[in-house]
C-alpha cells in the first residue's frame, strides 16, 4: 500500500505532503481545487507518459515520490531480473518509486534511489497501484484483468485448476518442441545434423575440462616469472637457513631458544618466549623442505610455455565461439550432444513421440475443458454479485455479462467445439464482460458501452465480488476518481459503505464530492485552492476530527456552514462509523 505521496511543482501543486492511511481515505474539496491533481500525481507513479505542461508555472521541473509498502512477491522478481539491488528489509522499510519531469523533456524514473527505465516502471506500478476512473486507463477493460477476476471468484478451486493447466501445458510444450524439432523440414533437419556433428567433432577434439583455463593462465604467470621465482626462493631460503657462507635467521633463533631456557629457572616470562619460540621453531623447520622442493620443481621452460599459450589460445578461441569459460562451453556441448540425438531419432522414434504428444494433449484439454466448465459456474455467480452491486450504485436498470469465448487458430492443435483455437497455460477461454446501461440497449464488451463514471462502479462490484472468495486484504492500493458521479442521495451512502468495505484489510483512496462517501472514510483529506501574492496555489490538509466534520458540512451545505449542517455531519460520520 502506499504510505507517502510527496507532490512538488505539479500543475498548481507548490508542494504536497500526503500521509495516507490504512483502511479508506477520501479527497475531497471544492470543484476547481485540484483534486484531479493527486490522482495525476498518481498515475505519473504508474507510468503514464508526462508532459512538461504539467509542470508549474515558474518551475523547472516537476517531482513525485511515492513510498509504497509492497506484498506478494511479483514485484521484487520484476525488479531482481532488471537488475536492482534490494535490501532484504524493503518490504518493511518501503520500496520508494520517485518520478521526475524537466521542461527539456528529460523524464527520470527511480527506485529506492536506482535509475530505472519508464518501461520497467509500467511493469511494476500494477502491483503498487491501481486507478481507475474518468479515463481511458481503467484497467477492466484489459481482456487480462476481466481473466483475473473472474479466476478470483473461483478461490481456491481455481488455484487448483488453474495449476492444473499449467502442468499440462508445459508437458504438451516440451513434447511438442521435441517433436517438432524431429519432423521439420528433412533438409533443414539434415543440415542442422550436418552442423552439429562438425561443431561437436570440434568440441570433442578440444577435450575441454571444466576450469582448466583458471589452471593454465596461473601455470602461465608461473612460467613467464619462473627466473624472478627462483631466485626469490633461492634467498629467502638463504636469509632464513643460511647458505654455506652464512647463518640464517634458523640457526639465530635456536641459539635465542637455548639462551632463554638457561633462565627459566630465574625469569617467569622466559617460559612462555621458549614455548612460542619452540613453535616458531617447528614451522621453519616444515618450511625449508617445502622451499627446497618448489626449487626444484620451478624451471625456465620455454617449451611448456609454448604449449600453455597454444592451449589458452585454442581455449579463447572456443570460447568466442561458444560461451565465455569452460564450463559455459561444456554446457553448450551437452546441450548440443542431446539436440543431436533427438534428431538422430527422427526416424526411430516419431511414432513414439506422436504418441506422447497426443497424450500430452488430450492431458491439457481434458484440464482447460475443466477449467473451462468451472469458469462457467463463477462467471453466473460473478453475475449475480455485480448485478446485486449495481442495482445499489444507482445501476439498477444495467445488465452484466460474463461471455467465455475461444478465438479461432488455424495453426492451433487445440480442437474445441469443432474449431482450432488459441491455447495457453492459463485455458482457451477468452473471457468478455459484456454490459448494457439500460433498457432495451444490446449487451456490448466495456470499452465499447459503459462511460467512465459506470466504468468506476462496475469496477467495484466486481472487486467486491472478487472479495467474497480473497481473504479480506489487498497489496494493491485501488484509485477511485470521480466514482461517484451521478450518484445522489440513497445510492451514494450505499456507495461509501461498500468502498469502506472494500478497504477493509486494505486501502482505497477515493475523490468524491459527496458527503455520504467522504463520511465513511477512515482518513480525510481537503484539497484546498488559495491565491497568495497573485499565485494560485493549492494545498492538501488531513483532516482531523473538528475538521472533518465541518468539510462534510461544507459538502452538505455548500459555501455557508450552519449549525444545523454540522450536527448533521456528526450524525452522518457517527452513522458510517457505527
């Protein structure tokens, strides 16, 4: 959910400061204000495509920061594959998205402080935010997201079909593309044959061990420096065990050993000093055969040193062509050698793997066809909810349709109801909400029929539909602007409770302009316009207690706050709190 809203030189927004809350919190404020604008602010945290426009007047630039506290993981696996480095903690500490716009045109995006792309924002933003109102953005009408919440309807039975299918899926898939790869074009398969032998006769021929090169480039440096080696060991031999000429630093320390020990018997510290001095003593006496050794083995070899650099030459070579190390080369290697074999058993065993194939597909469809099935029993009941919805949201002539449809494919191998049709992990249903706003009007998908104020209303009766089967809590912080345009009286108390009870677990920010919905908030905030040295300007206020009563009465009354108005706010905020 989203914690903090920072808004700075956006449109007739100076600066902004929003703490928003758990539960339902509602803007409001006069027609003018700038309501519209936080929910700009929004939609630019969502990936909207900025304007320098935007920006205020005298400004330079514009700023948004939104400090979301997300869940679920989806979004931590977006940002780990771009490549973002995220402290395990985020998911408490708050994951910051900040957007900023130059009149030069120049648009930044960050995350906790890391540049990232516009693009990658629009990936993320839906598992943040989701705003839905007097726009072409609503998401309902995404054929993705009609899926989605009919699925949801389907609680944990559609968890299970639905894993069903992708089970299914995946296996036709790998057997499939096995397949395919057998029986395509002969000549294409004979040539790709062709090419695999020689590339694997080449690899074969290199006989290529897994990290030899990390060997060879440290027997290399060995070579190349093996006279500096030599006489580095040579000395240091010398000053430590003499050479004939002189003594060294081991002869000095045993006649220190014995000149400690003659005075044991009188020094308490000479004790110790012999006992480290006795382990001193040890370790040098282990480390001269060990120098005296690599002596021995360290030689100027030009021959040796011709065959390291031939080998990594061959090995920089192979690995151009075929992976960055050894390891990478002998993966490609395996992975050539069974691509090899698969193609080698074109002939032998095509009829086995059709028949796999086969299999493998009537597995999905008798899955999809179940999956199917069922999604027409949560399709009726997601009907029934929303109608039961719209009829209280000033809907009550509307009609709502959830059509299953398949789309038609003729390279599919799906048959369904005597067609070939698109199939993928997720079934062949093409799920289609259908509506009609009124009598005698045809039922026709959303995008088509319903206006943005209807659009905004459907939206919530089917996320409270979706509710019924969730566990009562929401990751994603749902935008509601203007939901409640042409509701009045009745049907907007109706309204408020039900986004009071959609939040419930969550949270719902909703602008509305009247007093039964902004009386069901848990936190209030007036969106406020005043012109200070001939500069408009306009401020965002949380309303506490006193405050909040009197907005609601300025909604209930207008300009002029009376007595009366007020008591009549304290009843409509009791009202909605009991």
């Amino acid at each position: 959910m989203l914690i903090d809203l920072h808004i700075r030189n956006l449109a007739v927004v100076e600066e902004a400061v929003i703490e928003l809350g758990v539960g339902f919190n509602v803007l409001s404020g006069e027609t003018g204000a700038g309501k519209s604008i936080v929910v700009d602010s929004l939609a630019l945290l969502s990936g909207i495509r900025a304007s320098s426009e935007m920006i205020r007047a005298g400004a330079d630039s514009l700023n948004v920061t939104g400090v979301f506290q997300p869940a679920g993981g989806g979004w931590r696996e977006i940002l780990v594959d771009s490549g973002l480095e995220l402290d395990e903690h985020v998911a408490d500490d708050g994951l910051v998205i900040r957007r900023e716009i130059s009149r030069s045109g120049r648009n930044r995006v960050f995350v906790n402080d890391q540049p990232v792309t516009l693009k990658l924002l629009t990936r993320l933003a839906p598992h943040l935010i989701r705003i839905h109102g007097q726009r072409e953005e609503l998401g309902l009408v995404d054929p993705e997201l009609q899926r989605t919440w009919l699925d949801r309807v389907g609680g944990v039975e559609a968890v299970e079909l639905l894993g069903r299918a992708q089970e299914t899926f995946t296996g036709y898939r790998q057997v499939a593309d096995r397949l395919s790869r057998l029986t395509g074009d002969d000549r294409a398969r004979r040539e790709r044959v062709d090419f695999l032998r020689f590339v694997l006769q080449e690899l074969e021929a290199a006989q290529l061990k897994e990290g030899e090169e990390d060997d060879l480039r440290q027997e290399r440096e060995v070579l190349r420096h093996a006279d500096a080696i030599r006489q580095g060991l040579f000395a240091a031999s010398a000053q430590l065990f003499g050479d004939g000429d002189a003594e060294g630093s081991y002869h000095g320390l045993s006649q220190a050993l014995h000149s400690l020990r003659s005075i044991t018997t009188w020094e308490p510290l000479a004790a110790e000093w012999v006992s480290e001095l006795e382990e001193l003593e040890i370790r040098l006496g282990e480390l001269e055969p060990a120098i005296s050794r690599r002596l021995d083995e360290v030689e100027l070899d030009p021959r040796r040193l011709d065959a390291v650099e031939d080998r990594l030459a061959e090995l920089e070579r192979l690995f151009r062509k075929y992976g960055p190390s050894s390891a990478e080369v002998l993966a490609e290697q395996a992975r050539l050698t069974q691509e090899l074999d698969d193609l080698d058993e074109a002939e032998h065993g095509r009829e086995e793997l059709e028949a796999k194939v086969e299999q493998a597909l009537a597995d999905y469809r008798q899955a999809a066809q179940t999956l199917s099935d069922a999604r027409r029993r949560w399709a009726r009941l997601l009907e029934e909810r929303v109608v039961a919805d719209l009829r209280e949201l000033s809907l009550d002539k509307a009609r709502f349709e959830v059509a299953l449809e398949t789309r038609r494919s003729a390279s599919s191998a799906l048959m369904v109801g005597g067609d070939t049709v698109e199939f993928s992990e997720l079934g062949f249903d093409q799920v289609v909400y259908k509506f009609s706003p009124n009598p005698g009007e045809h039922l026709g998908p959303l995008g088509k029929v319903a206006s943005g104020g209807e659009l905004s209303r459907l939206y919530l009766a089917v996320q409270l539909a979706g509710r019924a089967e969730a566990d009562g809590s929401s990751s994603i912080t749902l935008v509601f602007d203007e939901v409640d345009a042409g509701i009045s009286g009745a049907e907007a108390a109706v309204l408020g409770n039900k986004l009071k009870r959609l939040a419930q677990g969550g949270q719902v920010l909703a602008v509305t302009h009247l007093p039964q919905v902004a009386s069901c908030a848990d936190v209030h905030f007036r969106v406020k316009k005043q012109v200070d040295d001939h500069r408009t300007r306009t401020r965002v206020l949380r309303l506490e207690e006193t405050g909040r009563v009197e907005e609601v009465a300025r909604m209930l009354a207008g300009s002029e706050v009376t007595d009366l108005s007020l008591d009549h706010a304290r009843e409509m905020i009791a009202g909605a709190a009991g």
